[in-house]
C-alpha cells in the first residue's frame, strides 16, 4: 500500500493560505503524537529487541503515514530520551523503560529482578521530627522524632528514581543497622517486625523535575518524573512507610489491570 | 520552636571552602524537594480551602526549617503550575488538582462529577485503517479499518487532557451518532454494546509534552504530562477501545490502593 497519509483527517485540501499552511502544520502534529503514542508502546514491549528501529519509509508504509510525519515522531521520541539518530545506522534505542507493577505492592528489587541488580546510595538516614502531615500520615505525635531516609535507587548501576522516606522511629531504628544498600525497605520493614505487610495507599502524578533533581537522577533538565506517594501499612493496618519517589519517566511506566465494578 | 532547621542533616559546619558552600547548596535543594512534596500534597487535599498558603514565617517554623528553604520549596511548586506569588497577599493556589481513581475502571465525567461538569471538543472522528500494534490490541485484521476518534477533554471549561482513542469500526459507527461532547466514551459503550464493560489494561508514564501537545492542552511549553494509555475490554473479553490518554500534570493525579498479597 502507497504511503497515502490515510491517517490524515480533517485536512485542508490544498488551500494555499497562510491559515490553510498552519492548519496542515497542525495536522502533522496531530499524526506525529498519534504514531509517537504507538511507537513509544512498541518501545516499552521491547519490540526491537536489536535495537534499531524500521527505517523512516517502512515506518511511512506500515503505519500509512509520510515520511514527514514518521521525521516528526521520531523526534517526539528523541526529545523524551528514548531514541537516538546514529549515523548510517538510523534511529536505535537509547533508553529501555521497565514496567512497575499497579496491582500488587512491591519493592523496586522485587519487581524488576529479572531485568537486574537494584543498588540503593543512602543519601541521608536521620532522624527528623515529624512534620504535620507525615505525623498524621503515620500516626505518631506531631513533632515525635522519625526516622527519615534519602536513596537514590539504580539498576544495573542507571539512576531510576530518588526515594524521600518517611518511617516510626522504632521501626526506622531497627532498620539502620540494615543492608540498605541492596535491600528494599519493603523487605526489611517485614523482616524488622516479624510481620507482613498489607496494603498501601498510592498517588501518581507526572512533575517536571527542577534543576537539581534532574542532576540527582543524572537526567536532562526539564525531564518529566512520574512521582509515586505511597503510605505503606502493616498488615494489622498500621502505617509504618510514607514515601515521595520520583521515577524517571524515560525509565519506568506503571501498568495494571482496572475492574469496572468492585 | 524556633526554625532551627533540623530537616537539614549532612550538612558542612560552616566551613569556608567553595566544596562545603556546594554542598550546603545542595543540601537546601534536598530540604527544599522535602518540604515541596509535603506541601503538594496538602494541595492535593485541598488542605488550603481559602486558596492562600500561610506565611513563609509560618511554614518555616511548621516545618521546622529555614525562610530560604521555603522559599525555595515555593519555587519548585510554582515552576509546577500550582501556586504562584500575589503581592499583599502571599503565596496562591493557582491549579486545582483532582484525583482520579485506579481502583476503579471509570470515564472522566463519571470521576469528576462533583467536580464539576465535564464537555469534550471532539477534534476529530475518522476511519483509518488500523496500524500493526492497534489491530493487534483491538483484534482486528491488520489494515481493518477502525474509528479513530481524538478529544479535548475539558472540566468545567479548563482542559485537562487529550484523548487519542481507537474502536473496533462496528462499535465505532454506532457511537457516531452519539453526544461526544458531554458523554464518556465509556457510558456510550455500554449503551451502544448493551454490555458492562469488564477490566482494562493500563499503562501509566510521564512524559514532557511537545510544543504542540503543550499548546492543545493550554499548557506551559514543556509541561509534564501524565501519559495513560488504557485498553478497555467489555465483560466478555473483546477489546473494545484503545486510548492514548495526555492528562495535564498539574491538574490530575491517580490515586488508589494496593494490596502485599494477591
């Protein structure tokens, strides 16, 4: 099939105006983010397993689009760190983002142990009092010290995410003595307490990350994090974790599965 | 108590040298990220019901910190979207953030509804012959064609996302007819179908938006945006709607639980 734009819609037909050339430059944009969307899924299923995407006209035909708009997305993808242009080779695969599970509760080396080794650089253990919302969060008195813990968390040595935590400080002092370097809290709060854990309340929300976090996590200025806020209990209902984590967005996604009735 | 600013811990006592001035920088950067992730979320509890922040005086003894940090937590909120600086009054909650539910497989006017009312600029409706990994998601033959259908999703008239979505064309001709602009597109496929819809598959990410998408959405070049791709199946298993979903990151969040054990 001739790469015959079909995905095009509400075009102009050849209108030469001012207005009429805005509105195809718009349409453009429009088709790049479509095939951008499906592309950057193909990316996260690993579907170039060699590491090199099709070329710019196989990607015009298989997805019935110009070769313009093919240029356009793949620059969408560029600009999010995903792919990279290399000379006489074409478009490869620069950054591999890994699924964290939404449907069960789990720590990062959990989840991502086949893909490797999660090491985690303690940036700061020390105990804090409490401020109002964590204490209330946490259930201990306003101002009552806690223990707070500062990791900044990588796989197979590249930067994922920086971990803000907040732990009661009877739990948090057991567990300084631990292997925080290669252990997940998760892991350790239930090792600490003899008991497991049961449920977290959990909030995502996309930020673009300000200067010195993006350092931090060895990212571009301006790179979107996916922030996860998670207050962890105990499987008797008691909160014993309160995190701020920022992921990288070119990094990690979060898949799940949703049910329409409860 | 006096903002002794005990949430600072690795910090240099007083050295002179550039080294230790680099590190105290660094290290009100890292007290500032604290503070500014407590503080969104107390906006994302409303927890500001008059829209005014207290005082910087106010917050630094709260959270036991100094005027600096707080300023400087301030300006990572504001380089957010979510509050911005009014002269005579103080510090402003400019974006009103809604949660939007992972436990539940729901449209956006059915989530927001107390919010407020929910109208869709239907951007585009077209047939387009389905790309590989759309034909695959939908189960359909490659090259069917499907309706591609493409949504500015607004609350109460302030856009809140852009909406990407593929249906099978069968279902997809029968909601043609339908009111798009003030109905999800979730209710017309149950009435379309006379089915429940049953679970979907989501995927979640941050991306930054380009120009473009930015411009859509009426958002700062370079805003963070909550990516959701989501593929809803009816209670009998067909996939019945692919959608790309760009939530703008200062206006929602996902909230839910999750569970330790299966």
């Amino acid at each position: 099939m001739p790469p015959t734009d079909r995905i095009r819609d509400h075009a102009g037909q050849g209108a030469t105006t001012v207005a009429a050339h805005r509105t195809r430059r718009r349409l453009r944009a429009d088709r790049a983010r479509q095939l951008a969307d499906l592309l950057r899924r193909q990316l996260l299923d690993d579907a170039f397993p060699d590491g090199t995407l099709p070329h710019e006209d196989t990607l015009a035909a298989d997805y019935d689009t110009t070769r313009n708009t093919v240029r356009q997305a793949l620059d969408l993808l560029r600009a999010e760190g995903l792919v990279a242009r290399q000379p006489g080779i074409g478009t490869v695969v620069v950054a591999r983002k890994y699924a964290h599970g939404l449907d069960r509760l789990m720590g990062l080396a959990e989840t991502l142990h086949e893909h490797g080794r999660v090491t985690n650089e303690v940036r700061t253990t020390v105990p804090v009092p409490a401020p109002a919302p964590v204490a209330e969060r946490l259930r201990v008195p306003p101002g009552a010290d806690v223990l707070y813990i500062e990791r900044l968390r990588r796989l197979n040595g590249v930067p994922l995410s920086l971990d803000l935590t907040y732990l009661p400080l009877d739990i948090g002092t057991a567990l300084l003595g631990a292997d925080l370097e290669n252990t997940d809290v998760f892991r350790l709060l239930e090792s600490v307490t003899g008991r497991p854990l049961g449920h977290a309340e959990i909030t995502l929300e996309a930020v673009t990350a300000d200067a010195h976090s993006a350092a931090v996590l060895e990212a571009p200025r301006g790179t979107a994090v996916l922030m996860l806020e998670r207050l962890t209990h105990l499987a008797d209902g008691r909160p014993v974790d309160l995190e701020f984590v920022r992921f990288r967005g070119d990094r990690i996604a979060m898949s799940g599965l949703l049910h329409r009735s409860l």
